[in-house]
C-alpha cells in the first residue's frame, strides 16, 4: 500500500465506510453544478450587501422565472420574488386581501417548487448544513411530496394557517431559499473602510454555508490591526476618520475617548485644513462634531506617518525608503523635499514631530497608541472577525476554471513576473502568492518572536507595499494628498500588470502560471473600480479576465456609475450581472422591481453536473483512489459477502 492509500485507509479503516464514501461521492458527480457568486469591493456597504444577498445576487429571479408554471402572471412573480427576499414586508401585501389563504397557499406551493430546482445541485449532507429552521422537518417533507402527492402537502399547509403558522413557516422557506441560492460565495477582497457596516458584512460571510475571501488591501490592514500591528491600526483608524466612518470601530469596541483627548490636548486650536471627512451624508455629524473628527483624523495620521518610518526603518528589504518623508521636512521654512523638487507644506502645525528625530513617538502618542492596541487585541469580536479572515481567507483561489486574486501579479514593463525579496526569500509570480499566503496563515493564531513580527510588518507591507500583489501601486500617497497641492506627487502609479491584462496572451501566461490551461479558464480581480458611466469595459483581454469592482462602495458610485457587479458561474455557464439598484427601490407597493442588467459571458449547451466541471474531475481522482483502497480490503470482505453482492462490488469497482 502507497503513502497516499494509507492515509485514506486512517479515515476508511474497513470495506463498509470506504465503499460508502466511494457511493456518496459518486451520486455528487451526478449532480447539477451549484451556483457561484463573486464579488469584490464591498467596501463596508452592508446594506448594499445585505441586499444582493437577499436576492441571491440576481439569481432567484432566474430560478423562479425557470420553475414557476407558465400561467403564473407577472405581478404574483413579482409578489413570489418579493416574498423570498423581504418577507416580512411583503407579508402586509396580503394582509387584507380575501383571498390571503388561497394566495399564500400559492406562494409556499411555488417557493417549494423552486427549493427543489435548488435541491438538485445539493448532496444530503450539504443540505443538511443550510437548514437552521425549526421547520426543518416540515419543509423537507413538503419539498419531496410535492411533485407526487398534492393532496398530502395541501393538508399540511391546511393546518399551518389553522395553527397561524404560515408567515412564520413561509419566512423560513424564504431564508432558506436564499441561502441554497448561492452554494459558494467568493470574495474578492476589499470588505472594510470607506462604508461603516465591514463588520456587519463579516457576520453575513460567517454566516454562509461556504464562503472564502481572497484579501484585499483594505483587509490586510485590518488584519494586520487585530493582529496588533501599530502601524496598521494608525492606519484603520485614519481611513475610518477619514470617511467619517467610526461604526465599525464602535461595534468592534474600540475606545476612541483616548484619541479625542489626546487630539483635543495636542491640535485644539488647529483648523487642521484638508482633513475633514468625506462623508456622503452631511447630516451624519454635527459641525462640532466634524471638528473633533478633523483632529483626531489629523493626529492620527502624524502617528501613522511616524510608525511607518520605524517600520521601513526596520525592514531595509520592504525597499520603501522613499516613503520616509518626515525626515524631508524644513519645519523653519514649512517645505517639503521630494523627489529634489522643494514643495511648500499646506500646514507649518506639527506639535509631537521633533525635527531631530522626526519619527520617534512621544510620551503621550507612545501611551495613546499601547491604549489603542490594547483594545484592538481585546476585542472578541473583531478577534472573531479576523480569525474567520485568516482561516477563511488567502491570496488567490482557484475553483473551476477561475482564477481569482484582489489586485494583481507584479510585473515589469515586458510582462515579466518580478522577483520579489522581503527578507525571507525571493519569490516571484505564483509563488509569490504561495510564499504571502503561507506565512500570513501560518502567523494566526497570534504567536509571539520574530516570526510574529515579521508577519504583522508583512501585512503592512501587503496594504501599502509597491510589489504587494494586493496593491500595486508605486505607492500610496497618502501624506502628500494631506500636505501638498501639487497633483502630480498624488499620483499613484500602478503596476504594468493593470494596462497588460487588456492583452489576451498576457492573460493566458497568468493562467498557465497558476496551472490553468483549459480554454475556459479565466481570471476574476477586483481592486480598480470600472467606470461603466465612463464607457470602461469589465471585460479585460478579450474576455480572459473579469474586473468586478463596480463600486458597492456609495463613495465610488458616482465614478462607476453603477451600483456593482457581481459574477455568477452556475450550471449554464458564467454571467455578469450588473446592479443598478438598492432596497427602496425594490421592495415598492407592487413588489420586485428588475434593477440589474445581466450579460452572459459564457455559455454551456448543456447544462453541466458537477461531473463536466474541474471540481468533478478532482472527486474522480478521489474516486480511483477509493476504488485503489476498497482492492485491498476486498479479499477479507469477499469471504463475508454473498456471490450476488461480490458481483455488485466488482461493478463499482471496474
Ligand atoms: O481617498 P481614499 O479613500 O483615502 O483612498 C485613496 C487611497 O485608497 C487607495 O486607492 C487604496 O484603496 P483601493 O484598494 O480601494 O483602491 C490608495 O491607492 C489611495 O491612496
Ligand atoms: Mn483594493
């Protein structure tokens, strides 16, 4: 017996349990391709997300549409579809209405029906997971009697309105239909900042049957905060001031009165011009209110410039000298050197920086900041939070056929992958990517040692480093837009790999890189936001790559013009379907309203089992390797088996 038959055999120690998987894996071959959703760029917008979730990213209209008898009329699709995302206020729609029972009868009869056109892509054992109902046992029963016996199921709905059940039981199914809709959730990074709901977001992804998260910039730095990482929390709490934002700090329990009372102590009287927050709803804060938040957003981000200069100062290999600006600095003549050019300061009021050593902390900035990680260690539920990123979470995925990363693979000007030394190694392309995700994941739970520390200024490093495959950016340039007036040092330059991936054969090389060589394999990136109000095209070299960053982030919507995108790869093949939308405009009087465009990107002429995909060829192999142990045992359980049995044992295994 091989090294790898072996291991199986520790978990299929006899005849019965190995010939058991070999069955179940087998009837999941058989089943139709589950739906994928991917999304990117969520930016803290939860009600936004909690949206796209209820509709299952467009997709329960598609199975309604698919499911429902042809006589149904398009205003009791509209009220159905309304029911299974907001059920609770629909359910006013058919409050008063006399023929309410009949009605709803109709609703649990069709939601039924549309649960078992999901069913066909789920296992039991998957199935299993997603039912959380105290129902459970009714609905399941009602889904497989369904299709053959009217009567009985009729009879059960009977005595769920004479218990005054039926909203409740009608909720659940809701639920659970939106749940079965999406069989994996895919994001492409970019859960936090900017919007204030990152966390509430998070509890969603926690909350999904099968969820993973491919990082992204402004989720390494969050990481790297709960990790207790200075220089990453200075730089969370900046971009939360920033916007104006602090309701994800508040939910995580971050206590922001040592801030204010330092910010209050050190810049009181500063009008700290160019820090106001860019809030899209002037109502949220009071003018007061936005004062305090001027200097504290200040104050911060003196702390912030000071610990990165320590950390660049530390790790010579991160190669980001020239983001040490401090220490470039006339304070006498309020200047700035960069670059050899003298450009004049838009502020001379720097109260904690000394000039002779520009990037050390002081007494009470050193205080403030070990108060401020006190709470961002202690936090369980930002803890929690980011252990489901660590362990959820990584540097690319692949999964039938797409390949999937936040930002990009750093490239020089020829297309060549560039070889990347951080101090442990040089790493280029998919290796890069291994050697990032290994070290961030091997680095959690917290440990203490070098190790520890090397992997909290790596996370730093991933949100702002020019070769971080997250970012991609020359840099970022966050202290001459604060400091200076002149565009072109706020310009941050990206790496060659995002003008390149318009080109087909560059795509195909990234492909290969990864392993993947079927023509129907493409690449899927978040990160740049796609300005569609522009006339910018999501589809990249030829249609070899997909950017989904839409802007579900309101601050970005102006610029996109839309509302998001999201890609599904279901059984018929991959769409992308663009949101134009958000609550109010869905649940109106009437009911649902269609408020996103769907494109196919590509198509199956027939509708694929799991046994057409990718993933399908890996539980083949599983399968063979089965069939390889159930050898080794069968001599001892053919003597315990009738000839009739051993027959049908030599079927399944031939
Ligand atoms: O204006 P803001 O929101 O501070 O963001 C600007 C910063 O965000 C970044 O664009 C990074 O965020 P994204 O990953 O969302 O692009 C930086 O490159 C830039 O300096
Ligand atoms: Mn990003």
């Amino acid at each position: 017996m091989n090294k790898a038959l072996r291991l199986l055999s520790e978990r299929f120690p006899d005849y019965e349990s190995a010939s058991t998987e070999l069955l179940r894996l087998t009837s999941i071959l058989e089943l139709t391709k589950g739906t994928e959703v991917f999304v990117s760029d969520l930016h803290g917008s939860h009600e936004t997300f909690e949206n796209l979730i209820r509709i299952g990213f467009g997709t329960i209209e598609q199975i309604v549409d698919s499911t429902v008898s042809v006589d149904t009329s398009a205003q009791e699709k509209r009220e159905l579809l309304s029911m299974i995302y907001y059920p609770q206020d629909t359910f006013e729609l058919y409050e008063h209405r006399v023929d309410r029972k009949e009605s709803l009868t109709r609703v649990v009869s069709n939601m039924l029906k549309v649960m078992n056109t999901l069913l066909g892509t789920y296992s039991m054992g998957r199935f299993n997971e997603v039912m959380t109902s105290k129902f459970d046992a009714v609905i399941w029963d009602l889904v497989n009697r369904n299709a053959t016996n009217q009567g009985y199921v009729l009879s059960v709905i009977d005595n769920l309105f004479a218990l005054h059940l039926e909203n409740n039981i009608i909720s659940d199914m809701a639920i659970l239909i939106r749940k079965l809709s999406i069989q994996k959730l895919h994001v492409i990074g970019d859960i936090y900042d900017r919007g204030s709901g990152a966390d509430l977001i998070v509890d969603q992804l926690i909350d999904h049957q099968e969820c993973d998260v491919q990082w992204g910039n402004h989720d390494v730095v969050w990481m790297g905060a709960a990790y207790g990482s200075e220089a990453c929390i200075a730089n969370v709490l900046r971009v939360s001031l920033r916007y104006g934002n602090i309701g994800t700090l508040i939910r995580y329990g971050i206590h922001l009165i040592p801030l204010a009372t330092f910010a209050l102590k050190y810049y009181g009287d500063d009008p700290a011009i160019g820090f106001e927050p860019k809030t899209d709803d002037d109502e949220a804060m009071s003018d007061a209110e936005k004062d305090l938040n001027k200097i504290m957003h200040k104050a911060v981000a003196i702390i912030q410039f000071k610990l990165e200069g320590q950390l660049i100062a530390r790790r010579p290999k991160f190669n980001m000298d020239s983001r040490l600006l401090l220490d470039k600095i006339d304070f006498d003549q309020n200047t700035i050197k960069i670059n050899g050019e003298i450009h004049k300061l838009s502020s001379s009021f720097f109260p904690t920086i000394d000039p002779e050593d520009p990037y050390s902390l002081t007494h009470d900035e050193d205080e403030l900041i070990f108060r401020l990680k006190k709470c961002f260690l202690e936090s369980y539920r930002l803890q929690a939070h980011a252990n489901f990123l660590f362990e959820k979470g990584g540097m690319y995925k692949v999964s039938n056929n797409n390949l999937f990363f936040h930002g990009c693979v750093p490239v020089d000007q020829d297309g060549d992958f560039i070889p990347v030394d951080l101090g442990r190694g040089q790493y280029q392309g998919k290796s890069l990517f291994d050697f990032l995700n290994q070290t961030i994941k091997n680095a959690w739970p917290i440990k203490v040692g070098e190790n520890a520390e090397y992997s909290k200024d790596l996370l730093w490093y991933l949100w702002t480093g020019p070769l971080s495959p997250v970012f991609g950016k020359d840099k970022m340039a966050t202290f001459e837009r604060y400091f200076t007036s002149d565009q072109l040092l706020h310009t941050e330059k990206k790496n060659t790999y995002f003008s390149l991936r318009e080109n087909e054969a560059f795509c195909i090389k990234l492909l290969g890189e990864f392993g993947l060589n079927s023509t129907d394999a493409i690449i899927i990136n978040g990160h740049i936001p796609v300005s569609v109000r522009r006339g910018e095209n999501p589809k990249k070299g030829n249609g070899k790559l997909m950017v989904i960053d839409g802007g579900f982030s309101k601050a970005y919507q102006a610029q996109t013009g839309i509302a998001g995108f999201t890609l599904i790869h279901d059984a018929w093949g991959r769409q992308l379907f663009t949101h134009l939308s958000h609550k109010e405009e869905i649940v109106a009087q009437s009911g649902y309203l269609n408020k996103f465009k769907k494109e196919d990107l590509s198509r199956h002429k027939k509708l694929h089992k799991v046994k057409d995909c990718p993933e399908g060829e890996v539980i083949t192999e599983r399968i063979d390797d089965l069939k390889d142990l159930l050898r080794s045992y069968q001599p001892a359980s053919i003597c315990l088996t009738s000839p009739k049995v051993s027959h049908i044992q030599q079927q399944v295994l031939n």
